[in-house]
C-alpha cells in the first residue's frame, strides 16, 4: 500500500491509497481509499507508516539503550526440551538442572568458557548497578 498524488487539471490533487497487485503477469493498481478531504499532516503520517518510519518529529528522540537476545535463546532451550536434555542431566527438575542447562545454552549461544559463562552474568548485573560505562568493565 502506498499514498499517491494524481494531478487535476482545473482543481487540487487527488490524494489516494492504492495498492499494486499482478494480474496475468501485470502490474495492476487499486484505489483502497480518497484522502483528498484528509489533512495533509494526516495523509504524511499515514505514508510514513505504510514506508515503516517513525512519525515525524520522533527521529532521534529515542534510541535503544540495550537489546536482550530471546530468540535464539527460545530455540536452543526448545532444541534441548525436544532432544530430552534436561531430563538426561537429572530426571526430576531442580534448581541444579535448570542451572546446568542455562550453563548448556549460554554456551551454545556465547561459546565462551565455563567459568567466563558462571561469571558473566554477574559481573554483568554489578556493572548494571554501578551506572555502566567504563567502570562496567573494570568490575
């Protein structure tokens, strides 16, 4: 879907929602809407969402300040579920079992060393609680 202006000849622009479609191997257009009686700050929000952009006046005015994995964290723990892994490393569930396969995909994921995978989050979380930054690391 895209917003397009048609030219008049005697009168202002028509101001359309269209969508393209192939027919027979051609490009067609279809008319889903007139926006002509819309106002014009109304037709440029709409197309800067239908082009996936921000509203405008927003750009920059947030920024991601972190991003946490899940997705591929929820595959390998669905991987190890369906092999039965974790009912391999203990049959009844328990802190210890949950801990070695948080060990298991962490490794998966990361590839780091065992102690570099027992440290990390916690050095991670203390760096968190002391603002971040370069004293994160130093932590």
């Amino acid at each position: 879907m895209y917003v397009t202006r048609v030219p008049n000849r005697a009168s202002p622009p028509a101001v359309l929602l269209r969508e393209s479609y192939r027919e027979g191997g051609k490009m067609k257009n279809r008319t889903l809407a007139n926006l002509s009686s819309w106002p014009e700050a109304k037709v440029e929000a709409l197309s800067r969402a239908l082009k996936g952009l921000p509203p405008a006046g927003l750009e920059g005015a947030f920024g991601i300040s972190r991003s946490l994995p899940h997705g591929h964290v929820a595959a390998v723990l669905g991987t190890v579920g369906s092999l039965g892994l974790d009912e391999l490393i203990d049959p009844a569930s328990s802190r210890q079992r949950d801990l070695v396969t948080a060990m298991i995909t962490a490794a998966v994921i990361d590839g780091s060393s065992k102690l570099a995978t027992a440290r990390g989050p916690a050095r991670r979380d203390r760096g968190q609680l002391a603002g971040g930054g370069a004293r994160a690391r130093l932590l």
